[in-house]
C-alpha cells in the first residue's frame, strides 16, 4: 500500500501545473523510484492522477490519460519551451526568467496580454505539436506513428519512404490540448487562441523535405523522401521575428448576415496600421516595466545584467541598462590557445591567461 501511494505521489509531483499553465511542467520535479508496480496498477494511478488534477478542464483530462508516456511528451515539450524562450530574450530586458515556488514558472508576467505572453504562448502551442509529432515518430505513443498520408502522393521524380513525422496528429494534439483551456468569447481568450494556431503554423509551415539516393555506386537512380520536423530554434526564430512585428488589437464585433449573430474578431489598434494574419502575433495591452525589480510580477529587473558597451541593440549599455548607466570591471579570464596536433593522436593546448572588460548595468 506504500509502495502505491509513493506511485501516485510522484505521478502528481510530476503533472503538476499549477493554474492550468501546462508549462509549468518544464520547472525541475522531484523523481522516485517505482519499484516493480505492476503495469495495471501504474496505468490505474496514473488516470487517477489526471482526474485529481482539478485546475485542467475535463478534455485535457482525457488527453492526459490517453497514454502512460503522454506526461513524459508533455514536459519535453514544457522545457524545450522554456529554453527557446530564454534563448530567444537572453539579451532582452525580459530574459524570460523564470520563478521558483511560484504559481506559475513565469511569475505575474504574463498576467499582462503583452507582446511576452503573446510570444510564450506561440512558442509553447508550437513546442506541443512539436514534441508530440517527434514522439509518434519515436515510437513512444500508441495513438499515431509516422505520417502514412504522404505516400498516397505520387511525385515524378522520386518516391516517398522513410518516416514521415506527423506534424498533423501534433497539430491535432496541440489544438486540442491547449485552446481547450481558452474562451474564445472573452478577448483574452480570443488573443490567445489567436496566437496558439500561429505558433503550429510557424511549425508546419517549415517542414522539411529529406531525401536518399539509393542506386548502384551511388548512381541515384532511385530517390526516397521523407517529411522532417524542423529544429525547434528555427521555429523560435520566426517567432521572435514575430514577436518584434506583434500587433496591437482590439476585440470588435461583426454581424454574420447568414446567422444574424454577433462575431468577435480582432482588428488593429489604430486604422492605419495592417490587419493581422493567421501568422502574426497579436497583444491587448503594452508590456510592463522591466527595467526595475517587482516582487509581484516575478520581474527581476535589470541591474546587475550583462551589457554590451558597443551595440546599438537591446543588448547594448544603453537599452539594457534604461539609462541608469553602467559600470566596467577587468575580469581574468582563461582559454585555450596554441594548439597543435601530436602525433599519435591527440591534441595539446596551453591556457592563456588574459584580461577583459565586463560591463554590468547599475
């Protein structure tokens, strides 16, 4: 009976996300070891697990226990959200940060219907079809495999083969997973789901097409091709360029001639500026100040960042530091350095010891 309980323990320790925030799961959960449960006790409280988790609505319940590895799937796709995000602010004011013991990994930054919240979330809708679709092609959920769809295709020149990776069931999956948590009727909710399909559209809009050459010394004389994911970091970088083109919008109505019912739509702030695409991300409010620390918000500020005295961009002393200035201090620093090749077979380095400014804002 301990041995049960210590299961279940570690099932919720390791689902939790507080707030519904499915992101959350990329903060670092503690492991335990679950002995030899039997399979139908693990599967038993693993689904007992999904229903206690009372912050998720009852369809993202049943997507919780559709697979025993589907927790698994999830937190990859949590941390490989919350990586790409630090990577893609790490010379912003906002470095994506995140917050321990807190409600949400985030803190209150995202309470704001901001630029940042319109960007974590793209990134994270696309992180799940992301991970989802790698995982069907790994092997590691029973619902899909690879991408059999393709094949039905007959192109000239080649032929298809090899496994395609089905960034159409990690669509599905995301769609599914995701916009279940939003209302569509409020305007939150409207920006959310808006920026959710943009983010599994900059996945699927940069799928790769891989191909082999098969043929007697590499004659090619046959062609074989398959479908690829493409590197998460590409994804990040369309987002953030994105991002950096955000609109701000406004929640208005539209009458449907067909049914005579109201519609919500999203236009721009002002007139003169372009209306949205599906790709373009879009905000409801201006982002706070993140140049000062704010305890509620989980900002952290800016002092004692890392600046780059010579760059005009947001890394730059000036940007950086919001004009508080900075200071520049002599660091020691050590490298490798004349390396040369010795024969047989390695390579030999010094370490060379040299001095170099490092400027922190105040």
């Amino acid at each position: 009976m301990k041995l049960i309980w210590k299961v279940l323990c570690t099932l919720l320790l390791i689902i939790q996300a507080v707030t519904g925030n499915w992101w959350n799961l990329a903060a670092p959960r503690p492991t335990t070891q679950v002995g030899n449960t039997s399979l139908e006790t693990f599967t038993a409280l693993h689904k007992d697990a999904c229903h206690r988790l009372e912050y998720l609505v009852e369809r993202q319940k049943q997507l919780c226990m559709l697979s025993d590895t589907m927790i698994k799937v999830l937190q990859t796709g949590a941390q490989q959200s919350v990586e790409e995000c630090q990577h893609q602010f790490r010379h912003s004011r906002w470095n994506c940060s995140t917050v321990e013991n807190s409600t949400d990994i985030f803190g209150g930054v995202l309470k704001f219907k901001s630029r940042e919240s319109a960007f974590v979330h793209a990134l994270s809708a696309a992180a799940l079809a992301h991970a989802v679709a790698r995982a069907c092609s790994r092997g590691e959920l029973n619902e899909c495999s690879c991408d059999s769809r393709v094949r039905k295709r007959t192109p000239r020149h080649w032929q298809w083969g090899g496994c395609s990776e089905d960034i159409r069931y990690g669509e599905m999956f995301s769609k599914d997973f995701s916009d279940s948590k939003e209302d569509k009727n409020t305007d939150e909710g409207l920006v959310n789901l808006h920026n959710n399909e943009a983010g599994r559209r900059a996945v699927r809009g940069r799928m790769q097409r891989v191909c082999k050459c098969h043929g007697m010394s590499g004659s090619c004389s046959v062609r074989v091709c398959w479908r690829r994911l493409p590197q998460l970091r590409l994804v990040g970088d369309a987002l953030s360029t994105r991002y950096e083109g955000a609109s701000h919008v406004k929640v208005y109505y539209v009458v449907e001639r067909k049914r005579g019912k109201n519609i919500r739509k999203l236009r721009p702030l002002h007139m003169d500026m372009k209306k949205p695409n599906k790709t373009d991300l879009v905000y409801l409010e201006d982002s706070p100040d993140y140049c000062e620390p704010n305890d509620e918000l989980g900002i952290l500020g800016t002092r004692g960042r890392t600046c780059n005295r010579t760059s005009a961009g947001l890394d730059g002393c000036r940007l950086l530091c919001c004009g508080r200035g900075y200071q520049t201090r002599v660091r020691d620093h050590e490298e490798k350095c004349r390396c040369r090749f010795v024969w047989c077979c390695r390579v030999h380095c010094e370490i060379c010891r040299f001095k170099r400014d490092h400027h922190v804002c105040n």
